[in-house]
C-alpha cells in the first residue's frame, strides 16, 4: 500500500465506521416501529424522519463549509480555532430559530408530504418532540466537519458512536418497554443529539480555546467567504433534499404500504452512502490541503486514489445488495404486504451503487476545494433530470419513481465529473 493510500485509510477507517452507525442506527428504529401491530407507525417515522432529513441537511452546510475553510486553513498552516467558534455560534443561532419556527415548518412539512390523517397525527406528535434537539444536532455538523478538516477523524467516530449507541438503547426502552410509539423514537432522537454535543465539546476542548486575537472571529472577509460557501451548499442542499421529499411524498400519494416500503428500501441507500461517504470525507480533507497548500500535483493524486477507493467500494455494495437485500427486507418487517412491496422494487436498489457512487465521491471532492458554485449548478441540474424523468414515467407509479431516482443520481455524478475533468485540464 502506497504512503497516500496509507493515509486515505487513515483518514477514512473511523468515517466508514462513523458513518455506518447512522443507518444501523435507522435500522434499530425501522425495526422498532416496524414489528408494531400496524403499519401506520412506520410510516409515521417515515414522514417524520423525512421532515428532519429535509430540515436538517438542509443545514449541511455548517458540516461541509467547515471542513473546507478548516483543511485549507491546515494546509496552509493559518489557526483553524476561529472556523469552529463561527461554526458553532451560527449553529447554536440556526438551532434556536428552528425551535421557534417549528409549529409553521411542521404543518407546511405533513401538508407537503401527505399520507393519511393518522399517520400524519402520529408524524405531528414526532416532530414536535424532536425538533427540541435541534440546537444540538447542528452543534454536531460544526464539529464533525472541523474535526474532518482537521484530520482529527476519530473525534467524529466517537461522537456518532455514542449518539447511535444511546439513542438505540433509548429506542428499545421507550418504545418496547414504555410502549411510547413514535414519541419514544422522537424522544431518544432529541435526547441522543445533546449526549453526541457533550461528548463532541469534551474531545475537541483544546480547539474552543479562543484564539490569540478575538477579534479575528468577525473579520469581514472572512465571514463573507464562509456565508458565499454556505449559501450555494445551501441551496445544493436544498435541491437534493426536495427530491427525495418529493420521492416520499409521491410514495405516500400512492398508499401506506407503497410509503413503509420505499422506507425499508432507503435503508439501503442510506448504508450505501455512509460507506462511500467515509473516502469522500477523506477526499474533502486531503484535497482542502492540497488546496491551502497550493498543490496541484497532490490534488490531482487525492483526486485519483480517492475514486479507486469509491469504485472498489462500490463494487462490494453492489454484490451485497444482490446477495443480501432480501434477508434485510425480512430482518427490517414481519408484516408481509410491506415485505412483498419493497421485494418488487429490490432491483433498483441493486442498480444504485452503479449510478449513485460518483456523485458522492466527487462531493467530497469539491467541498475540500470548496467549489460551492459548481456543486449548487450541477445539483440543480440533475434535479431538472429527475423531474422529467418522473413526468414521462407517471404512468408506472412507484417504478417510475425508482427510475427516476436513479437518474438523478447517475446524472449528478456525469456533471461533477465534467466540472472536475474541465477544471484538472485547466490547470
């Protein structure tokens, strides 16, 4: 193994196993909820988890803009202590005014998503509880993405491991032995998000020192680099967020059992993601180096390892996904209209490792060189892919929303990929 490929795992070993707990985690509550005596719970959960997803990455740019300024601020050798007191400050602000917002964000949320009047009663009572977590769960993103930048990857490891571990010991209690329903998984989320905040806090207390000069932390220029980055992570992420909100609640227009099986399905996805996530975290720290230091010969190598890393990743997905997708169907729910459901449409989850791979290693690509523009451009036009894809598909219901799905993704990474080819050659 070569010096960069040492380091690539190094880097990469805690994300992967960081990022794996997340939808292990989503397992535990699917399965929770899943083995209920009706089917509206899951779905409920469904709605409710797809809210926050919506919400809160729709707030990733805390995570992505901070692990960009912080490994280019690293590899120029510039304190990277005032990227996270910015961090946390508009995150702890952000936070605040979700609480504050959530009565207003809650009911256009359900009423866009759709679903019957009981699951929708059940998501309410979801919503209103964990949306108390919120200061906390985008503390998480400030400190994740400063601990990535700074190549501090086991801080991150640490952190999700603890939040995952409580909140699935706090779903178990709550809802098998409190017999709480979707409240007891709404309450373990909040509670789990201030558990990985304190837990986040204590291991990187050496960076909350204040810097040398205070003052720094509202320089003017600086400030506005980070709000320019933000803002087109921003809005990327709100493109990619409303797609798959769409996907759901076009799932939900279609009944409960079609909403509970697109769920177990997008369980696969958020496993594929969090495995390939864990080089593309990589990439963002090596490239956001090779940037401060301005290299252009280590960018173009963190480029190429990095994407033999996602292929070969992405090949062991899709042989798993073949082999094993039927027996997590069974594992997730025993009640067999969802099961048949979500074993009709197993084969577009197969395809995903072939069209979904690239768009998320090249992800971690430009949050590093903090390519900001490129990524909102590129993302809104694969979303114009998915929605003409899901027009002229309308009449195949869900399959159609499968399809379109797949799209998208193979389009986002042929976008990025000219983006990067373009700008390698210039260079």
């Amino acid at each position: 193994m070569t010096r960069l490929n040492r380091r690539i795992w190094m880097l990469a070993w805690p994300l992967l196993l960081s990022n794996l707990t997340a939808p292990l985690l989503g397992l535990v509550d699917t399965a929770v909820v899943g083995h209920l005596s009706s089917p509206r719970y899951l779905a409920a959960v469904a709605l409710g988890g797809n809210f926050f997803m919506f919400l809160y990455f729709s707030f990733n740019f805390l995570r992505m803009g901070t692990t960009g300024f912080a490994s280019q601020a690293r590899g120029a050798r510039r304190d990277t202590r005032v990227i996270l007191l910015r961090g946390l400050l508009l995150s702890a602000s952000l936070g605040g005014l979700l609480i504050v917002l959530s009565p207003l964000l809650r009911d256009t949320g359900l009423w866009l998503l759709g679903g019957s009047e009981p699951v929708q009663t059940l998501a309410r009572d979801y919503i209103d509880i964990r949306i108390l977590g919120a200061p906390a769960a985008l503390a998480n993103f400030a400190l994740i993405g400063f601990a990535i930048g700074t190549h501090n990857t086991r801080v991150p490891l640490k952190m999700t491991l603890l939040m995952h571990s409580s909140n699935a010991l706090l779903d178990v209690l709550l809802v098998q032995v409190w017999h709480l329903d979707v409240r007891g998984v709404a309450s373990a989320s909040a509670c789990a998000e201030y558990i990985g905040l304190a837990g986040g806090l204590y291991w990187l207390r050496a960076a909350l020192r204040p810097p040398p000069r205070p003052e720094r932390l509202w320089h003017g220029g600086a400030v506005l680099a980070l709000m320019a980055v933000n803002r087109d992570i921003f809005i990327r992420s709100l493109a990619l967020l409303s797609t798959f909100f769409f996907f759901t609640a076009q799932g939900a227009r279609l009944g409960d059992t079609v909403l509970a099986a697109n769920t177990v399905l997008i369980t696969f996805l958020l496993l594929l993601s969090n495995l390939l996530d864990g080089f593309a975290n990589a990439a963002e720290a090596l490239v956001g180096d090779a940037r401060g230091q301005n290299d252009r010969d280590a960018f173009a190598r963190a480029v190429k390892t990095t994407g033999l890393w996602t292929v070969g990743c992405a090949g062991l997905a899709l042989f798993a996904f073949a082999l094993g997708g039927a027996p997590l169907i069974h594992l997730l729910t025993d009640l067999p209209a969802i099961r048949d459901s979500a074993t009709d449409y197993l084969p577009w989850m197969v395809l995903l490792p072939v069209t979904a791979s690239a768009g998320f290693w090249l992800d971690g690509i430009f949050v590093g060189a903090t390519w900001g523009t490129a990524m909102r451009n590129t993302m809104l036009a694969a979303v114009l892919v998915f929605f003409g894809l899901w027009w002229l598909t309308r009449g195949w219901d869900n399959q159609g929303l499968w399809l379109a799905l797949n799209g998208f993704m193979a389009s986002r990474g042929v976008l990025m990929g000219a983006v990067l080819w373009r700008r390698l050659g210039a260079a």
